[in-house]
C-alpha cells in the first residue's frame, strides 16, 4: 500500500523468469490435463492456448524489438547479438516452451515446417498483400507463421490490430520490429506466401505435455 501511495512499483521480470513463469504454468496446466475427462482436457486446451497467446504477443515478441539482424545471427538473449529470421522465429517459439529442433528448423524452409506446425494453412501467390491481411482479419486473434520467398516471420492479430513481426533484414540495424503488413518490408514484396495459424489444438497438447513437435504427424 505504501509503494503504491509513493508511485513505486515492482520491476518487471527478466526475460530468464519470463520463461521460468511460462514453463512453470506448462507444468501446472499438464498435471489439470492429466487429471481432466475428455470434456476438461480441451478446457485445459482452450485456457492454455489463451495464456500463450498473451505471453507471446505481450511479453515474448515486444521483448525481441530491437535485436539487431544478422544472416548468421543466433542469439539467444533479446537486445544481445544478432538474430537471423530463422532463429528469431523458433527462438521464440522454443522460449514459449515448445520442444523443438531449434537449429535445424532455424536453418529449414519455412513451408515444410509451417505444414507440421500448424493447422490451418492458407498459400498466396502473385497476390497483393491485402488479400493476406483480409485472410488474417476473417480468421480471428491468433499467432500466425509466414513463409515468404526468402523470409520467415510472425503476423499478429489481436483485436483491430495486425502487424508483421520479424527479423528485418531490410532494416539490420534495427533487426527485430513489428510493423504493418502492407509497406516496404517481406512480406509485401514476396511472390509467395505461405500463412499458418499456431497453437491449435495438437500443437497445444503437444506444449502441454512438452513433446517434441518435430514428432507431429
């Protein structure tokens, strides 16, 4: 009471509890898994999901703002070194507690991971890049992975808001940035573009149980 009369407030975790809390609640929404009938475990499913999508879009990604690009960027720590766009997407997705091969995805194409990893997929192609964003507006909330011709990245939509969320290496200086999806980045100008949406429910179940997901079907 007396911090909040005087204006303090608690500093804000580092990025190292950030994933300690996350990996803390995985266990906990395992053992409601464990415990559930068929009808709970997918509530389990559905509050699990939910709680990703925040740490994700609220904690994990705003904390990568900033890290510079390199192409043989790996960082493992935000605003330390360099991360490429491989790295930064499974990275982030590793840090959000997945179990994954994180060099070997990082060094892949995007397509045949986008097709193991999620479970609803959408292809463009020669198509302007507001036929994407209206696609990701009719979807709904969500993390999305984007395959480009020579790019990986997240698009983000929650609530109005959508926005492209990758390593630039238009902009290497600034590296890591989230910005609108029509501009001068990837993403407009790529040929080709494959959309997945994450966290469904075999991905999620996966997370909950920490599975590989390099042993999805």
């Amino acid at each position: 009471m007396i911090a909040l009369l005087i204006g303090l407030t608690a500093p804000a975790p580092s990025y190292t509890e950030l994933k300690q809390k996350i990996e803390t609640r995985r266990l906990a929404f395992h053992s409601r898994y464990i415990a559930a009938d068929s009808l709970g475990k997918q509530t389990v499913i559905d509050s699990a999901r939910a709680y990703l999508f925040d740490r994700i879009t609220l904690d994990i990604l705003p904390a990568w703002h900033g890290t510079r690009w390199d192409f043989n960027g790996n960082t493992r720590t935000p605003k330390q070194g360099a991360i490429a766009c491989g790295y930064f997407v499974n990275t982030v997705l590793q840090d959000a507690g997945f179990r994954l091969p994180r060099i070997k995805w990082s060094q892949m194409a995007a397509e045949p991971i986008t097709v193991k990893t999620c479970h609803v997929i959408k292809r463009f192609r020669n198509r302007p890049v507001r036929e994407v964003e209206a696609y990701i507006r009719a979807q709904g909330d969500g993390v999305y992975k984007v395959g480009l011709d020579n790019h990986v990245g997240f698009i983000v939509k929650r609530g109005p808001i959508v926005r492209f969320v990758h390593s630039n290496y238009y902009q290497p200086e600034v590296g890591v940035m989230s910005e609108p999806l029509d501009g001068n980045n990837p993403l407009a100008h790529s040929n080709y573009r494959i959309v997945g949406q994450l966290l469904g429910d075999a991905v999620m179940v996966a997370w909950i149980k920490g599975q590989d997901l390099s042993n999805l079907p």
